[in-house]
C-alpha cells in the first residue's frame, strides 16, 4: 500500500502525552524491542510496549505452552522474564538509547508488588523514554486464590490506587482490562475511578485445547490465553461498549488502546470507529514483525480514502453513525 492519497494528522493524545501514530506493539508479543528492531525501526512507532515486568525475575511454565487454533493462539508463557532491575538496566537502557517511546507493561502477585514494579521504573535513569504505565490487572493475584485482578472490582482498584502513588503527574497509567468478567463496564468505572488515564482492552481470553491423538490438553498449564483474530469481534465489543458508556456520560471520559486480533489496517480502523484511540497489534507480529508498522500505513491510506483530515475525528465515529 502506497502513500496516502492525502496529508492525515494520525497524532494521538495518550492521556496528555502527545504520541506522533496510533500504533503499538501488545505486550508479549515482541520482547522488548531488539529481536522486532532488525524488521524496523520501533521508535517509528507511536509507543513500543515491553512485555509484562514483574519484581523478580520468573522462568516461566513448562512447555508445552503454546498451541495454534482456528484463528487464533493460545498461550500459557507464564510472565517469563528477567525481573526489574535487569529490565530497567538492559532493556529500557536500549529503548532509551534508539529514541523509542515506551509504554512498560508491569505486573506483580501481589497488589504491593505492582507499586514496587512502578517505582523502580518510573525513579529509573531511563525514565524519560517511558510515555506511559500500563498495568496488566489481567494477571492472577497469588493472595487472593489466583482470581485475576482485573475480575475482582477491590482488587483491581487496590492495584491501580498503589500505582498511582507511585507514578508522577503527567505519566499516563492504563489498565489492561480481561474480557473474562461479566461486564467490562463496571471494571473499567473501577479502575478509573481508581486514578487510571487510559484503558488498555482487551488482552487475551481464556481457551483451552485438547490434543486428540493423545486424548490430554495441549498446554502444560491446560488452559491458556487465546489471541488472534478470533477474539477481535470481542475486542471490538468491549470497546463499543465502554466508549459508549463514556459518551452517555456514566463512566469518566478517558483513551482507549485497542487490542485483539489486528492484522491488518482495516481491523484497527475497526477498533477506533468503536472508540480506540491507539491500536496494539500483537499476534500478527510472531506471523509477520513488520505488522505494528505495516498496519499503521495501511489504517492511514484508509483513513485518508474515507475523507478524514485527523485520525482522531474517526475515534468512535460509528456510535455517531448508529440508530438503534
């Protein structure tokens, strides 16, 4: 796809942080930028976002941990990484030094250690590189059975009320909310009533597989996390549905980065007619580690074929266009 047929402003105010495109990677998905960073340059993106950081460093589950499906993948990684401080000491360090803006994803078993994730970011040399906090709430909380903070109302708001306290002012802090709750709506109120800027929707489901040669579960861990483009109509519902509930003025008014299932420029274009202001793309990038690039051109040339001057007067455009 060639150059738009005509000049877009694609910026995106992300809570207050003026970012230049929509795109993202999705947390996961592409490291933390030097493996994606030999396809293109990530600081062309409107935001890196790093894969989920917790305090110490953690190894991961078994293998097998990831499965094709019709569609889509499932994924049982377990939040492997290196912890913290070697995070901030090698790879921020380098997201730094390209000129990347960064969104670090942070995570933690405990509500506590979210907040200690955050401070040893956000007081790190490198701070000046991170445009923005987004908390993956998605995860299980250890202390309360495993239940996933981003389905447990109190549990969610004490995560984001700790970080909050350690964020400075200015620095955006968005909430990955989980699609697996029985109203999205209700979470999200939470979480910005909580001092969240942004919203981060949606991150994987909860599927499983069973291996039919062998009669067992595919996964080591059973069940898994799916992605892909089979979760996109539910990304695009939850988006319909909290944007609409900020527009009729029952929740507080805030960004929404879209995620699930973009492979393509009109998948995003998809998500911000619902009510996304940014994109993610993630599983597209194991397939092709172009697409957060790729996909941004595409969503301009689209924008532009269909009039628009501004990305941002396409963001919820299709509540506006509908008539129950």
């Amino acid at each position: 796809m060639g150059a738009p047929s005509r000049r877009v402003d694609m910026s995106v105010d992300l809570a207050g942080v003026r970012l230049p495109n929509p795109m993202m990677t999705a947390s996961g998905c592409a490291a933390n930028g030097r493996e994606m960073h030999r396809f293109f340059d990530v600081s062309q993106l409107g935001a890196f976002v790093t894969k989920s950081v917790k305090l110490d460093p953690v190894s991961g589950r078994g293998t097998p941990r990831m499965a094709e499906t019709p569609s889509g993948m499932l994924n049982s990684i377990g939040l492997q990484g290196p912890g913290v401080t070697a995070f901030v000491e090698k790879d921020l360090a380098w997201l730094h030094s390209i000129g990347a803006r960064v969104v670090v994803s942070i995570a933690g078993s405990t509500a506590s250690e979210f907040g200690r994730v955050a401070r040893a970011v956000v007081r790190s040399p490198y701070a000046s590189a991170v445009a923005g906090i987004e908390v993956n709430i998605s995860c299980p909380n250890v202390a309360n059975r495993g239940l996933v903070f981003a389905c447990d109302p109190g549990s969610a708001h004490k995560v984001m009320t700790l970080v909050r306290e350690e964020v400075p002012r200015g620095l955006p802090m968005l909430a990955k909310l989980s699609p697996d709750v029985t109203d999205i709506v209700d979470i999200a109120d939470v979480v910005l009533k909580a001092g969240a800027h942004g919203l981060t929707m949606i991150n994987t489901t909860l599927g499983m597989a069973i291996d039919t040669d062998r009669l067992r579960p595919h996964l080591v861990a059973a069940t898994g996390g799916l992605s892909g483009p089979a979760i996109r109509p539910m990304a695009v519902r939850a988006i319909w549905q909290v944007a609409g509930a900020m527009r009729a003025g029952r929740i507080r008014t805030a960004p929404i980065v879209g995620a699930g299932g973009v492979r393509h420029g009109v998948d995003a274009l998809e998500l911000v007619a619902a009510g996304a202001a940014a994109v993610q793309v993630g599983t597209a990038a194991f397939n092709d580690p172009t697409a957060p690039h790729r996909v941004g051109v595409e969503l301009e040339q689209l924008v532009a074929e269909r009039g628009f001057d501004r990305l941002a007067d396409v963001v919820g455009i299709a509540h506006e266009r509908f008539s129950p």
